[in-house]
C-alpha cells in the first residue's frame, strides 16, 4: 500500500510595521538633536582655534625714528621774495643753493645776498659765504667774508642817516629786533670812520653800537671845504 506523499508548510515572516519604523526614526532624530547644540559648540571651537593658529600676528608697533638733520629739500640759484598788505616789497633772499632740513626747518644757504626794509623804508643789504636761518627766518647767521650794510636814507621825519657798514667772519642778523651782533672780531665803516672791535651789538632801532673786546678807532679829521 503506497504512502501518502509528504507536505510542507512555510509560513512567510509578516513584514515590519510602518508606524514602528517611523517611531524609530523619530526616536533617533530627537536623541540626535539632543546632542546637536553641543556638537555645534565643539564644531565653533574648532573653527576658532584653527582661525587663530591660521591667523598671522599682529606686527609690533615700529617707533618712530627721529628726524636727521639732514637736508629734505634742495633750490638751486633760488630767489624769495616776501611782500606787504601793500604790495611793497619787504625783503629778498637770493643764492647759488639753498638746503632745508625737516627735523628743525632750519635752511642753509651758498652764497646768499639778501636785502631788507625797515618799517621807515630804510634798506640794509647783506652778502656772504654762508648764511643759516632759522625755521621763521628772522635769525641769519652769516660765516665767511661777511658783509652788512645799512644804507644812507633821509627818514620821514628829515633825519638823514649815514651808510653803515660791518665785515666780520661771523655776523647774526636778527630781523625783528633790528639788529645785528657777533661775539667775534668785527669791523665797523661809518663814513670815513673805521672802528674794530672784538665783539659788536648795534640796534638800528636806538642807532646805538655796543663794542667790547679790544676796541681801535681810526677817526679821521675833516677835511677842510
């Protein structure tokens, strides 16, 4: 008598549900953002730190270095001239070359030849090897062969003045006070009347001379009409 053939049964696995995955999916975000705030601040930090190491140094403050006296502008066989309110001239500085210096203002001068107006229009010249000014120009220092003179003028008021002259090595003009000084040997030329001195301080405003050192006048008598 024959067997009945034998059956197997299998059964299929029933799929996962959709709503417990999207549970788990939902879980998983939430446990993630938990940590996000935090992941952030890591990420920030790490950036900084890196811009920092990337970032170069800033550069040490250099100081400044004081100014040389040395000459920042050069005029070459130069003319200034400065005038008043009333277009008048009032003074003239000429020479081969002139030198500024930054650190002071100051200017040197080759071979000045200068001249000036006194406020009752009286005319002085000067002429030397070298001049130095200072940065107002009222102050010349004149060095080598210098010469000064304050020409002959009749004043406004009828007063004549005679021409005037000095030479020396070394002769300081001052503009303002009108007046011109030397501590070194000087010569003074006064019509025919010649005066040295070791040291000089005339001011044009008194007309008055201040002589010291060893003073010799050579005054001569005069001569007969």
């Amino acid at each position: 008598m024959s067997q009945p053939a034998s059956s197997a049964t299998v059964l299929a696995r029933p799929s996962a549900n959709p709503v417990s995955r999207a549970r788990r999916w939902r879980l998983a975000v939430e446990r993630l953002s938990i940590y996000m705030p935090a992941a952030l601040m890591a990420m920030l930090a790490l950036g900084s730190y890196w811009l920092l190491r990337s970032t170069p140094p800033a550069p040490e403050p250099v100081a400044e270095r004081p100014l040389l006296h040395d000459p920042s502008d050069v005029m070459r066989r130069f003319s200034v001239r400065t005038h008043g309110l009333d277009g008048q001239l009032k003074s003239e500085l000429l020479g081969q070359e002139a030198r500024r210096f930054e650190d002071n203002g100051s200017m040197e001068v080759d071979q000045p030849r200068m001249r000036w107006f006194s406020p009752q229009g009286v005319l002085t010249t000067a002429q030397a090897d070298l001049a130095r000014t200072n940065a107002d120009r009222d102050d010349y220092l004149l060095r080598g062969h210098a010469v000064v003179v304050r020409n002959a003028a009749q004043l406004p008021d009828g007063q004549r003045l005679e021409r005037l002259e000095f030479q020396g090595e070394h002769l300081r003009i001052l503009t303002k006070e009108e007046r011109v000084v030397s501590d070194q040997p000087v010569l003074l030329v006064r019509g025919r009347n010649r005066i040295t001195a070791g040291s000089l301080d005339w001011s044009e405003r008194d007309r008055v001379a201040n002589l010291r050192g060893r003073v010799q006048a050579v005054l001569p008598g005069r001569q007969p009409p």
